[in-house]
C-alpha cells in the first residue's frame, strides 16, 4: 500500500534545527503524511558556494545538513521511502550511498537529476542508460534499486526521433533500473503522465506530484503564459486519475513536492493543505 510521503526539499528553510525539524515532522504525521523522502545535499552538510547558489535561484536550503536525519526521523515515526542523489553518490560514492540507505531502512536510490546531459543525442542517453544500469546491477547486491528521476528536459527528442526518457526506459534493464516519475514536469514538458504510467508498469515505484497554475499579470498576447507551483487540488493538473492509477502499479510513495508558490510563502501550510487533498484519494 502506498504511503503519502513529503520531498525534503519542498521543506527547505523549515528544518534548520533539531526542534524545528521534529515540530515540521510533527505537523507532517497531523496532515496524514507518513513518510520524508531524503535528499542528499539537505542531509549532509554542503558547502557555503553550494548553499549560496540555491538561495539565488530562490531556492534557499538552510543548514538542515547538519542533523542527523536517521534519528529524527525514527524518532518522528516517519518513513523513509528513498533518497535523491546526483552522479557522486550513485557511482564514485556508491559503498557508502548503499550503506547509509540501508541504515535509514529507505529502499530506493534515485538519480534526481541527469542534467546537464546531452538529451538530443541517443548515442549520450544511451550511454547514461548504460551507466545507469552498471550502478543498478551493484545496488542490487545491496537489495536495493536504483530509480531515474525526471524533469522536462528528459522529454526532448534525440537524434532518432524518440524522447531520451523513453530511450532510457527501453535501453535500461527493467530488474536494475526503476523509475520515479515526477508528473508535473511531465506535464510541463508536454507529456501525458497516464501514458507514461501505462509504460512502466510496475518500474514505477514513487510517484512524485505538485499542480500547477498559471500566473498571468496584465495581458496575455500568446501561448506564453508562466507557470507556478501551487496546492494540490487548486491547480489544473487532472491529479487525481493520475495519483489514482500509480497507487494501482503498486508504488511504495506518493511524494509531494512544490519547490515554490506556496500559500503565504509558508512551504507547512502548503503541505498541510495538499495533505487535505490527498486524504481525499486515500
């Protein structure tokens, strides 16, 4: 049965404390979340230029990398479904990624990101899917799995005429790669999420979900139109067709992330009012 779980980064700046990480993990288990997907530059420390470089991109991180997050999170009761990591962690620093996971009882490694990756190109993505599956096949010796995490960049066409996610999907073994779909950048990039669905089948194992709208500030004279992060439900993103069938392939999470748009800049209240959503589904 799937959990519903929170993305430590849409947490961000709430979490810089022992006691405010406990009182956020808290409000969370209130909400009806039962699970924190961790991830790595948030759970360690970080350097300064690293933490500088997110704060303005708007999306500052705090000290959070300080806090011994197995503890805390056992202590708050809560699950811990996966952890993002980038190309260090899943291949220079694998022993020790596959190690820490264990420890946090968490199942899923998950490359969050690929980028900057030549996605036009079948010969790169084909060579990232053999990447992907060299470090799949030594995290299965661990019991673990190995999950590729999308934004939109993924849904360009390579050079064959296919998007490089799909290139990755048919060029990654289905026992040593899974998926962790992130729907709305799918959506963003013009993909339908339910047919993506309908591809993995049960290599999707978290499903990961914001909603979207549309900021329009004074006329709008093309198809231009900005988009932003806002609750789940308060959107228009058809969620709950999208959240209902992954819950059917079986995924161990449905994770909630918003990077940003939060009701009254406060990225609890946010999860508080997605959480009354989701109590809606299941």
């Amino acid at each position: 049965m799937a959990i519903k779980a929170v993305q430590q980064f849409h947490l961000r700046t709430r979490l810089n404390t022992e006691k405010e990480a406990m009182d956020v993990m808290a409000k969370m288990k209130e909400a009806g979340y039962e699970g924190l997907e961790l991830c790595w530059f948030m759970m360690h420390p970080t350097s300064v230029f690293y933490r500088l470089g997110l704060k303005l991109s708007g999306c500052a991180i705090g000290t959070c990398g300080r806090l011994d997050w197995g503890r805390l999170t056992r202590e708050a009761g809560l699950q811990v479904p996966g952890i993002l990591q980038d190309f260090k962690g899943i291949e220079d620093n694998l022993d020790k990624t596959a190690e820490e996971a264990i420890s946090l009882g968490a199942k899923y490694i998950t490359l969050s990101s690929a980028c900057p990756y030549d996605f036009s190109s079948s010969g790169a993505v084909k060579a990232l899917a053999d990447r992907l599956n060299r470090s799949g096949e030594r995290f299965r010796q661990y019991g673990l799995q190995l999950l590729f995490h999308n934004h939109s960049a993924e849904f360009l066409h390579t050079d064959e005429g296919i998007s490089a996610y799909r290139t990755v999907m048919e060029n990654t073994d289905p026992s040593l790669v899974g998926f962790e779909l992130d729907a709305y950048w799918a959506v963003t990039a013009g993909a339908d999420p339910l047919q993506l669905m309908d591809d993995l089948g049960n290599r999707l194992k978290l499903f990961q979900v914001n909603d979207k709208c549309s900021h329009i500030k004074g006329k709008c004279s093309n198809s231009n139109i900005p988009h932003g992060d806002t609750e789940l439900g308060t959107g228009n993103m058809n969620l709950e067709p999208m959240i209902r069938k992954a819950i059917s392939l079986g995924v161990d999470a449905v994770i909630l992330e918003a990077d940003r748009g939060w009701t009254d800049g406060d990225s609890v209240k946010s999860m508080q009012i997605s959480g009354e959503y989701l109590k809606k589904i299941f």
